[in-house]
C-alpha cells in the first residue's frame, strides 16, 4: 500500500503538497476562535457532582465570592482609602476591614472593635458577586489591583481568584518563551541530523502549521460539538510541547531515511523509497499513539478530555496528512535543493 502512495506522490508532488497544504491552512484558519483564556474550577469537571452542586445553591442566596474573598494586604494608614478603592470596582459586592472579631467569627455587620493590625499592615476582604473560580473573578481582581494600588502602592492582592490570574499570566508568558525555545532547538537538531538548511526549516515550518491546524479543529469541536465553556490557557502549551515532539520524530524518521537513500539513489527517489518503506511503521505508531491518548476522554475531567482530544487528532494529522503527503511532496518538488547548502553531495 505504501508502495503505492509513495508512487502517487512522486507522479503529482505539487499537487499533492499544494492539496495538504490547503487543507492544513483551512483548519487553521479557526485557530482565532479556540477558547484558551481559561475556564473556572466548577467548569473542570464534567458532569454533576455534589460539590458543584453546593456551590450553585451557595450562590442563589449570598454573594458568589463569599467563601473565597479577595484578599488585599495594605498600610493601616491607607487602610480606610483602600477599603474604598476596592469597593468602587464594578463586580465588588462588599468590602472590610479584618478585626479581632471578624476574626472570632462575629458577622461584620455587628463588628465595632478596631481593625486588626500587624507590622503596621491591615487585612482586607472584598467579595465578589461572581465565584472565585469563575473568568469573571480574575478580571475583577486586576481591577482592583490596579485600584488600589493608586491609593497604597505597597498593597498587595491575593486569594483564589489572584492565584488563578498569575497562574494565568505566568502560563502565557511561559508559551512566549518556550515555544520560540523549542522550536529553535529542534531546528539545530535537525540541521545537525540532516546536514541541511532547506529540509530541517521545511520540517519546522510544517508541524508549526500542522499544530495550528489542530487546535483549530478542536476549537471546531470544543465549540460546537462539546460546546465546552472554554480551555486551561494550559492545555496550548501542554500539547505544542506533545505535538511537536512526536511530529518531528516522524518527520526525523522519514527524512534520515531519506537522505541515506538519497546518497545513493538522487533526492527524488530517495524520498520515494523512504515514503514507501517506514510508511507502515509510522502510522501503526501514530494510530497506536492516538489510540492511547483517545483512551483518556472517558475522564470525567475537562483538562484530561481536551488534552486527549487534541493529541490525538495531532498526532493523526501529523502521521497521515504532513508525514505521508506534506513534506514528501515538497521534498520531492524542490529535488535537491532540500539539502541546501551541502546538496552537493547528494546524487543528481
């Protein structure tokens, strides 16, 4: 069978790269609509269970954030001022001062004591009208982080919510600098591997977009077949790092092959011939990997099902679509410029 495909490719390699292309690119072009600002603690499991079930009924008669209030560290003499800096943010239900007897467990409303302060600090709490664990709460916290800050710039902002947004910022950063990280050194690898330029930018460039091209298709089926509330900003990063791994792996696989045919045979037949004779090996591993990673949604648990989800159509777009038509048909297309500069040592 394999035989066969390599054959197609070689008898229409623009076409065939041109067709692959396409379709990655149409895929991709509803990356913009995957959802990856984050979903809040109650929207991570899927199903009803009774804690989730505790919490609607908390929020149908208090304040949302009441159990889990924003938490706000200020100078005691800026303390007043906070209190009502906090409070004029929109989303804000209520906000005090910790005392000794809000501390003991007396209701704020009935409080009269002093407030409680420490090395010249005081506590405060302000309580959203949303859970803490909600995509709302973070906003509300960056307000008023900001808020506050323009009364005591020395207050500090904590709580769920305020760890769930650092969480949040720190994650995007950390794709800002990993991805780029990753990527470059795949490519110094493959550049080593390969005794090339041209290929190893050609490998890189096609699981970039074969990733995009996943995550497109799950923002389509997260969307509008699951319709999921949204994703962890983690799981992008999570499965780029999957992804291109196992992508690039087949690729090395192919494209070592390739080249040692190529030594003897000319470029274009040597990827031919690399197509048909680890075409079997590798989509038996790409289906038994994405088979494995299938076998993960059956967990009641969003981050697991959209991992799941992703890797596996990933790993299927990778073995059956940019290993088996993408990169082979363009290898085939530009001939011997794939190794560029050192092609000069592959047979015309």
């Amino acid at each position: 069978m394999w035989g066969k495909i390599s054959r197609g490719v070689a008898n229409h390699p623009r076409r065939t790269w041109a067709v692959a292309l396409v379709g990655l690119l149409v895929f991709a072009s509803f990356l913009p609509t995957y959802k990856s600002s984050g979903v809040g603690d109650s929207d991570q499991i899927l199903g009803n269970v009774q804690s989730i079930e505790g919490l609607t009924v908390l929020t149908d008669h208090f304040a949302a954030g009441t159990t889990s209030p924003i938490e706000i560290q200020a100078s005691a003499d800026q303390g007043a001022d906070v209190v009502a800096a906090a409070q004029g943010v929109a989303g804000v239900a209520s906000t005090y001062v910790l005392t000794p007897s809000i501390i003991a467990g007396t209701p704020p409303q009935v409080a009269s004591d002093s407030p409680l302060v420490i090395n010249g600090r005081v506590a405060i709490n302000a309580v959203t009208t949303v859970a803490s664990s909600s995509n709302e709460a973070r906003n509300i916290v960056a307000a008023v982080r900001t808020a506050v800050h323009e009364v005591d710039p020395t207050a500090l902002v904590g709580g769920d919510a305020a760890i769930a947004l650092d969480t949040s910022t720190t994650t995007s950063r950390d794709m800002r600098v990993i991805i780029p990280l990753v990527l470059g050194v795949i490519l110094l690898v493959l550049i080593v591997l390969l005794r090339a330029l041209v290929a190893p930018l050609i490998i890189v460039g096609a699981n970039v977009l074969s990733f995009a091209a996943t995550l497109g298709v799950s923002a389509l089926v997260f969307n509008h077949v699951f319709h999921f509330p949204g994703s962890d900003n983690a799981v992008p990063l999570f499965a780029f790092v999957f992804l291109v791994a196992l992508g690039v792996d087949y690729s090395i696989f192919l494209m070592s092959r390739a080249r040692e045919e190529s030594l003897q045979r000319g470029t274009r037949e040597g990827i031919r011939r690399s197509l048909a004779v680890t075409g079997g090996v590798i989509t038996s591993a790409g289906i038994v990997l994405a088979a494995t990673f299938g076998a993960l949604v059956v967990l009641p648990l969003l981050f697991l099902v959209q991992m799941a989800f992703i890797v596996a159509a990933g790993v299927l777009i990778d073995t059956l679509v940019v290993r088996t038509l993408l990169i082979p048909g363009v290898i085939y297309d530009i001939d011997r410029a794939a190794w560029w500069p050192w092609q000069k040592k592959i047979e015309a």
